[in-house]
C-alpha cells in the first residue's frame, strides 16, 4: 500500500526539491503540490491524501490555521525554516517536524515513520472512523484530538465543547454536525444538549419513570430521557 501524499508550500523551488527527495521512496504516492492554503484545502477536500507535508509561514493563512478548516486533518509533517514552532506542532501530535533545508537522512527518518503508522490498513468508512483525528484551534492554542479519547460533548451555543483527557476545548461545529460525522456505533447522542462515547461507560442506573442516568469513569452524570432511554437500552442490549 502507497500512502496517497500532498506537498504545501507557497515556495516553488523548495516543493521541487522535496518533491525530488520524496521520489526515492516508494512508500509514498505523490498527489501533487499546492503553493497557497486555498488551493490545498481544496485539493485535500478533492483527493483526501492520507499525508501532507505542510509549511507553516504562508500568505493568507498559515499552516496551523489550515488546519483548523478541515473537518478530517490528515497525518502531518511540518517542513519549515523556522524552528519556533516545534512545540506547538508536537502539542497537536504531528508526525514530524523538519526544518530547511531538508537534509535527505532527516526526511528518510520521517518516512520511515510514517510507514511503520500506516502499517496496518483500516477500512474506509462514510462516517469518521474511531482512529481518526480532528483538529481543533481554540483562541491562540491548537489540539490534533484523537475521536476515540473524546468521551463527552456538550453544546455551548454555534460551538461544541469536547471533553478529552483533561482538556475541554472548543471546536466551531454543532453538535448536530457532529453527530453525522462520529461514528455512532460508539457515540450516543444524549439529549439536543449532550454526547458521549460509550466506551467510557462506568455506571447505567435506572432513574425517574423509566429513564436512565448514565455515569462516565470520570465521574460525568448524563440523564436520559424517557426516549433516549430507550435507543440506549436497545443500543446497549440491556
């Protein structure tokens, strides 16, 4: 298996030489190139490559902030000339980060990597599938979150607070939204309010005139309504 892999940068010479270096390594199929953020988010929407290697200082929008407009990030490598950001892009889970010039041993390293990540095949799916990540900007910080260490969302007006780990940022998409998008053999919707995951189920109790309170490991107290009761005991089986 190739794993399918777009170049970004608004510098044309340096997409042709990484370009070039990229070639001697047949783990990867080449897509094509984009040198402005437009024209990447529309070819990711259009090709859905499995890798991109992203710049980071661009006109328009940078690198993180393109992101932030994908409603399924793709893995990333950041090749930059400036190595300010490398916390920061290690804080959202890039696979790399490589800094200009590229030095071919570097690049073969970060290749290498990417192989032994896509080892093992998943199927395709319409809905995202639980290994999957989004990527969330929240003020001045920036989250690459992983669906299957959600285990909460709420509705806070236009945006959804996700509850993973000990963080809770905010994403910019309804929760109607997300629903139709995370896969519901692990999401349950709650209530117009309210989501969870259910494998981080701790407790189901029977609560008022038939309905249930469920209980995640972290201690979150979620009621169900007499229908939404219902749906979760034939979801759950019980």
């Amino acid at each position: 298996m190739t794993i399918k892999t777009l170049l970004i940068d608004d510098e044309p010479l340096a997409v042709t030489e990484l370009e070039h270096m990229l070639r001697q390594h047949d783990e990867l199929e080449i897509l094509g190139a984009s040198y402005d953020t437009e024209d990447a988010l529309a070819k990711i929407r259009q090709l859905r490559p499995q890798l991109i290697f992203l710049d980071i200082n661009m006109p328009g929008m940078n690198g993180f902030e393109l992101l932030t407009e994908l409603d399924e990030a793709p893995e990333v490598i950041f090749v930059t000339a400036y190595d300010q950001y490398a916390i920061k892009a290690f804080d959202i889970n890039a696979l790399d980060y490589i800094l200009k010039p590229v030095n071919p041993d570097r690049l073969a390293e970060a290749v290498s990597k990417v192989a032994r990540k896509f080892r093992e095949p998943i199927a395709a799916t319409e809905k995202l599938a639980l290994h999957k990540r989004i990527f969330i900007k929240d003020g001045d910080q920036c989250f690459f979150v992983p669906l299957s260490e959600i285990y909460f969302i709420e509705s806070v007006g236009n945006y959804a607070r996700i509850y993973y780990q000990a963080k809770k940022p905010l994403l910019h998409k309804s929760l109607n939204y997300l629903e139709e998008k995370l896969p519901d053999e692990f999401f349950f919707r709650a209530s117009r309010q309210q989501m969870f995951n259910i494998s981080f189920v701790k407790n189901i109790v029977p609560y008022f005139s038939n309905t249930l309170q469920v209980e995640l490991q972290n201690g979150i107290k979620i009621d169900l309504s007499q229908r939404q009761s219902v749906k979760f005991k034939e979801k759950m089986g019980v």
